[in-house]
C-alpha cells in the first residue's frame, strides 16, 4: 500500500523532486519559510565576515594579555592557583553584566554586535581560561591534593555561574536609552 507521504529526494542533490527547500518526509510540498538565521545564498554569515572576526581577535589578544599581566602579578598561596579563580570569577561577572545590558539596549546588531563580539567574545573570551581551570586542578590532583583539586575545580564552576547571575542581575537594574524614571 503506498504511503501518503510524497518522497521529494534529497533537498539539495541531483534529480530532486518537488518545491525546493521540500522535506523528503512531508505530505506536502510545501516549503520552508526564509529564516533570518538562515543566510542566503551568497551572503556570509556575520560570524565569518573579516571585521566580526578581527573585533573577536582583537579583544582576545588584549583579554589574554591581561589576563597574563594579573596572573603574573597576583600570588598564589600555598600554590593554589587563586588568581586564575579571581581571574574567572571576573571575567563570569562582568560577561554576565555586558550581555544583559547590551540585550536590555536592543537587537544584537551594529555597534551592540561590535561590543559583543570585541569585549563579551574577544576581551572576556581572551581574560577568562577555564583551560588552565582544568589543568591546574589537575596539576593539584597530580601532586596529592585531590581534595584542592576537586574542590577548587567545583568551586570555580558554581562560583562563576554565582559571579554570572550577579553580573546579569546588576545588568538587569540598568535603564535602556532613552527610559525614564528607575529602574525595574
């Protein structure tokens, strides 16, 4: 007995069959609708587009220099490595306050994308190191001290989700261009 689904072939390959963009599995051939998110055919998408990507290269190179210069400069007690932790904790609050009051201050276009992608992406991307998070709590478990490590690697993770809702909270309290009276 025939089914009643139309097979439409493969959506993109040879000798397809039915409405472009058709999925092999509907009973129709209907298509979908253009998605925003979708980029057309010979557009590039905006994270692949050279000035996006030099923004997230910039602010990474100034985050990770920075983030060199304070763990250099901080010490670590009892070899514990503590200003990668205040590093992370950092990075976790002020990502979560830029994020919040870019979205509070419009759609992620312009300059809202530029400072997201420069300062949230590059910058706090580049500052904050969850790679050197793994490898010091390693390092700690390697040397005997699996309670530090194991401690430290938690510790860090709920810390800095904790450091993140607070820079979203803060963030939440600021007013959007042009709003007047206090904030929420």
């Amino acid at each position: 007995m025939p089914s009643s689904t139309t097979r439409t072939g493969s959506p993109t390959g040879p000798g397809r069959q039915g409405t472009p963009g058709a999925w092999p599995w509907t009973s129709s051939r209907a298509t979908l609708p253009e998605s925003p998110a979708r980029p057309t055919e010979g557009r590039v998408p905006p994270h692949l587009r050279p000035a996006a990507l030099g923004l997230v290269f910039l602010g990474g190179s100034a985050g990770t220099l920075a983030r060199f210069g304070l763990a250099e400069a901080l010490p670590a007690p009892a070899g514990l490595p503590l200003p990668v932790l205040l590093i992370n904790l950092t990075g976790a609050f002020a990502l979560g306050l830029l994020l919040e009051v870019l979205a509070r201050r419009g759609p992620d276009t312009g300059g809202r994308r530029a400072a997201r992608l420069l300062l949230g992406t590059g910058f706090l991307g580049g500052f904050t190191t969850y790679s050197a998070l793994a490898v010091d709590s390693a390092v700690l478990v390697g040397a005997g001290r699996a309670v530090e490590g194991i401690a430290y690697l938690v510790l860090s993770v709920l810390l800095g989700l904790a450091a993140t809702a607070a820079g979203i909270a803060v963030g939440s309290r600021t007013r959007p261009p042009g709003a007047r009276g206090a904030a929420p």
